[in-house]
C-alpha cells in the first residue's frame, strides 16, 4: 500500500459539507463521503470503489469539506485516483467561512499520468484553515474522474509517497515496557489498568487474592494505587478500593472520568448486594468515597457473551464504548458505541463501530484517547504476533463508523501471548498495558511504556480548578459544560467534586472553547480557552465563579467577542447570547440591565460611545431571539469603571467586558 506521512502534522478531510453532483448516496460506492479519511487505493490512485465521482455535468463541478481541527496551513493535497487533469482551482476556507485561493489552473486538460496527488504548497497565512472548496472541469478530461482523498498539512513536505512498502513493522517505542513493581503488582493476576487523566491515580483489578473483599476466592477486586514520584515515575503501595464497589463478586472498574468523580464499572450492582452481568455501572464520590454503584440505562442493551464484556467512558461523558456480543456484530465481541440522550441519564443503542474495527473473532478492551478520536483496542481477528494484539485507529468522522485502518502497534508491546488493556494519561507520554511476560510470580502483570510522537494522540489541554460562590467564595456542588465556540457544539460535561468543588476537564487542541459552571439558583460567569495553536500538552488551572440568582446580581458575559474597535458581534458570541436568551425565557419576569466597558486606550468620548453601541447591538441580539425590548436597558460606561489595570495588555482586556444585572426578578 501507498505510505503517507503520519508522524507529520497532516490531516484529511472529516465531513462534506457541499457537492455539485453525486453518483451515488451516503456510504455507497463513488458518493462524496468516499473522499472523508486517507487515500484508499492500494496501490495508490488506482480505480476504486473508496473515492468520489462527479456526475460529468461539465465546467462547475466542486466538492467542498471540513476538517476535525484548524491548522495554518502550508500544504493541500488532492489525491486524484483516475484521469486527473480536470481541477481548475483549489481555496482554503478559514475559521470565519472566508475562501482563500491557493491554487488556479485555467486550461485544465488530460495529464500523462493514470493517476497522481496535486499537491499545492504555499506560505502559512495569518488565519487558520478548516475547510477546502475543489473546483473541477470535468468536460476538459475525458472518462471518469475519482477524488479519493483531500489533505491539509502545516509542513511543506509531501504528504503523500508514491512508493510502495509493506505494513511497517509496527511502531518504535522510546523505551522496552517496564514492570510497574511490586507496590502496584503481585504474584496474583494484576489486570485491566485505567489510568486517570492527569495521570496520578491507577486503578486496576487484582484476580484471587486473600486480601480481595471475598478472600482469595473472589474472583476480582478493583485495587488503586497513587503516584508516589512523577520524575521517577514511581507508585505507592496499592490499596483495595472497599466497598460499595467491591463485593464478594467479580468486581471491575472500565474507566473513571476527567474529573475523577465518576466511575464505571462492570456488572449491574442488585439492592441485596447481588451482581448482574447483564450491563454496568456507575460509582459517583462523595464527600466520604464512593456511593452506591447505579445501573448505567442503555437502550436496547443486550450482550450475548455474559463471560466477556468490556466498557470505556469517554473523557467528554458523552460517548460509552463497549464490547459486547450482539446480532447486528461482524462475530463473537464487537466494539460499540453508545451517546448521552439529552435528558442526561440515559444512552441511545449501541452502534457497531464497523467492519475496519471488528472482525469475525473478538474485538475488545476499547481506550478512547483523550482527543475523543484515537481509539486504542485488542483483536484476536486482525492478525499480529499472538493470540490478541493491540491496535490503534482514528476516528474520521462524527459517524463512529469511519476510521483509519488499524496499526498494530508493534513488537514492542504485542508478543506471542496476550496482550490487552491499554490506557494513557490525557499527556499521552506513557502508556500502560498487561501482558503475561516477565509477571511477578509468573502471573500477568501492569506494564509501563512510553510513546514516540508518532503514536501519540493528538494534544489536549487538562483545565483544572475549583467552582466557588462568587459571593461568598465558598464551593458549590455543580455540573461543568463545555462546548466549541465556533460550531456551538457541546463537547463534553463534567461533575465537581463533593470534597473540595474542584473540577478537571480535558480540551483538545485545535478549537476555541467555552465552559461554565451550572448549578440550581445561580448563574453562570463563563469562561473560554484558546487551544487553537497548542502544540504540546498544557495544564491549566482556573476557578469558575457562580453568581446566586438574585435582585442586584452582576453577571460578567465573558464568551463575547467583537472586532476590534467595532461593536458588531462575531459568531463565536452566539453561544453565550442563546444561553442568556434560554435564562430570559425560563423566567419570563425577569428584567435585566446590559452594561458596557472599555479599557482606556484612545478617546474617553469614542470609549464611552462604543460601550453604550456594544451593549445596544447585545441587546438587538436578545430582541431578535423574542425577548421583548421593555425588560432590557442598557447602559455604556466607557473606561470609567475598570476592574483591573490598564498598564498592560494581559490585565488591561479584563476591561472590556458587558455584563448584565438583575434589576427584576
């Protein structure tokens, strides 16, 4: 097969967001969806069934996509499978929706090649690419035209390679897999590690022991152990978790959430201290350990295989993956994926991942990455070097049934035994699998491995704090949400912690972001992260205040953004604006007072004016939404009331800022 450049920053196209003309619908062969993804033909650019054919209808035939992130781009690549010659001109469309030409060809015609990848290289622009618009002739080459892939990279070197090799050899590892030691690891069956997102606690399941709940014939208890070193990468003694998790039963612990509030665990936990293997569990902290575990509601959720079954809890709360056994599978476990309905307690019907993830044999152990793309997963059906080997593969689109042909990750890790279970911190530096080999006693033990960047996930940013009363400073009890700015897409929920209100979500780069806090009779201060241009892991520590719902409340709307100088809204605004829209309309007597200020840069006049225009035009906004003009004054202050200093830039846009007061409740 073709080699294209993984270890460089270079991404293919993830959703079609226009077409002149299609063959044919949806997943069928030549549809435009055939473009999502990496080249497909083997040997590349051959005639497949995996790539886009326009209808032939002439001069103005284009096909316009989105990609998973924003990058600045240097390069875009047009994989075109057969008869190329027909493109006429190539624009890159940036984060606001404008298009920019990087590519014309005013006598498009045949070229001497069967096939070939137009790739158009240029300096990096000062915005961000998201989208590219291919415009094709397809009158000026005669037969059929195929679009197979469509690429963007921030380098300049070819993404694509005409040469053909083999399967790699997996993957290179910076370093042999280590035994965690004997504070994490025993002489029993050690299994099944999940390590939380900031890396610091490891949970796992130790087989048989005398010190399991039910002695040694319990079949598995969850144990934990804390990071005793981070620079020596060192763990403390590990501690059985107790009850109510553990019980005489068999007891697994699937994953624990970005926060480290919520667990999910194996088995249905019955009122008489029963266990069910017909579905999971969920464990919330409390103030003093972990509550009762409740079953996680799915619908239609059924598994044919009661012995195996697997479950991971993505880092958004949104997304559960699951091995199970079921009829619409390719064969004995599959990996499924279930979604939080809206009402926020139940999952919809589990979705097979698709036939590049599973086969006929089992596929199990699903590890989500941080970046809610990377999937990591065991298979006894894709071949390897044993019994189960470990894959990797990304997700495409937001189908869940679209993804990259899974990599075997590699000698290093896969052996001629079992290999399952692997787990990564949000850092995505180490990993931490089980494995039969070099076991303490002889018994399968909880390796450590670190990843090349190659293999790593895409970056994510860990945002910690705590959520207080803005009032009284003291914490409180909520839920955090967090959502793109750009799209208004939710993108994850998070719960604080009973003990301390302190929150951890995890944000992949690429995107502007908003989050906030929400709990009954306060309202939200918002706040957002720019992770557009992050290039390597980040954490990030930041308090949330919310404000109580009261007469006299000042709440600051922090996710408002206008141009410089101007008082027009960009789109990135609009979330926020429909949150203040929904709070107006759940409480039809409220009044509020919209007020406007400004840093002190320039004329105090101009300041003043632009305030009260910023406030007017926030107000037109809400109007425009059915909010009746009469419950909303407004009110431009300029730069006479600043809440910090105006000496330097980082203080100095705290400023600029409309907040809202409650004058009617």
């Amino acid at each position: 097969m073709g080699s294209w450049a993984q270890a460089q920053r270079a991404i293919w196209a993830a959703k079609v967001v226009a077409v002149s003309s299609q063959k044919a619908e949806g997943k069928e062969a030549f549809s435009p969806e055939k473009v999502l993804g990496e080249p497909n033909a083997q040997p590349l650019g051959q005639i497949n069934n995996d790539a886009w054919i326009p209808k032939k209808e002439g001069a103005n035939e284009f096909i316009e996509v989105r990609y998973g992130k924003s990058i600045i781009a240097k390069q875009v690549t047009v994989v075109e499978n057969f008869n190329p010659g027909s493109i006429t001109k190539i624009e890159l469309v940036d984060t606001r929706g404008t298009k920019h030409q990087v590519y014309e060809n005013k006598s498009p015609g045949p070229v001497p090649e069967l096939f070939r990848s137009l790739s158009v290289t240029f300096a990096a622009g000062t915005y961000r690419t998201i989208g590219v618009v291919v415009s094709m002739n397809t009158k000026a080459v005669e037969g059929v035209n195929q679009i197979d892939a469509i690429g963007i990279a921030d380098v300049a070197e070819t993404m694509v390679k005409k040469e053909f090799k083999g399967e790699a050899e997996g993957v290179s590892f910076d370093s042999a897999m280590v035994n965690l030691g004997q504070n994490v690891n025993s002489k029993y069956v050690d299994t099944h590690p999940v390590i939380s997102p900031d890396g610091k606690t490891l949970f796992f399941a130790r087989q048989e022991s005398p010190q399991n709940v039910g002695g040694s014939n319990d079949v598995q208890d969850v144990w934990y152990s804390t990071l005793a070193n981070a620079a020596k990468k060192t763990w403390n003694q590990a501690k059985n978790i107790g009850g109510p998790i553990n019980t005489p039963g068999p007891n697994g612990l699937a994953s624990v959430s970005s926060d480290g509030n919520t667990a999910v665990l194996i088995n249905v936990y019955n009122p008489d201290g029963t266990l069910d293997p017909k579905g999971a569990s969920i464990s919330r902290r409390t103030k003093t350990g972990w509550g009762m575990p409740v079953k996680i509601e799915i619908e239609d959720f059924y598994n044919d295989d009661e012995e195996n079954v697997d479950y991971f809890l993505g880092t958004s709360g949104k997304v559960l993956l699951m091995a199970v056994q079921r009829k619409d599978g390719q064969g004995q476990q599959d990996i499924y994926a279930s979604f939080l309905k809206e009402d926020k307690r139940t999952w919809t019907r589990p979705k097979n991942l698709g036939s590049t993830i599973n086969t006929k044999k089992a596929e199990f152990a699903p590890f989500l990455a941080a970046d809610g793309k990377t999937l990591y997963f065991a298979s006894e059906g894709l071949g390897g070097y044993g019994k189960s080997d470990i894959f990797s593969s990304k997700r495409l689109d937001d189908s869940w049934t679209n993804w990259s042909k899974p990599r075997n990750l590699g000698p290093n890790i896969n052996s001629p035994d079992f290999d399952g279970y692997f787990t990564l911190s949000a850092a995505g530096e180490d990993a931490y699998l089980v494995s039969s080999r070099n076991g303490i006693g002889g018994s399968r033990d909880i390796f450590r491995i670190n990843l090349t960047p190659q293999f790593k996930p895409e970056v994510v940013t860990l945002v910690r704090g705590r959520v207080l009363d803005a009032s009284t400073k003291k914490p409180v009890a909520a839920t955090i949400k967090y959502e793109n700015l750009l799209t208004g897409e939710e993108i994850g929920v998070a719960e604080t912690s009973p003990v301390d209100g302190s929150y951890t979500i995890v944000l992949p780069s690429g995107a502007h972001y908003g989050y906030r806090a929400e709990a009954e009779n306060y309202l939200a201060e918002s706040d957002n992260l720019d992770v557009t241009d992050r290039q390597n892991y980040s954490e990030v520590t930041h308090d949330l205040f919310l404000v109580p719902f009261a007469v006299g409340s000042t709440i600051k709307l922090t996710n408002i953004f206008f141009a410089q100088s101007k008082y027009y809204l960009r789109d990135n605004s609009y979330p926020e604006l429909l949150r203040l829209v929904r709070v107006l309309k759940d409480y039809p007597t409220v009044e509020i007072k919209l007020e406007g200020h400004t840093d002190n840069q320039g004329d105090p006049a101009l300041n003043l004016k632009l305030s009260q225009d910023r406030v007017n035009e926030v107000k037109k906004y809400l109007v425009s939404k059915g909010i009746s003009g009469n419950r909303i004054t407004t009110e431009g202050f300029g730069d006479t009331k600043p809440i910090a200093s105006n000496d330097q830039e980082e203080t100095r846009k705290l400023n600029r800022r409309v907040e809202f007061r409650i004058t009617k409740k």
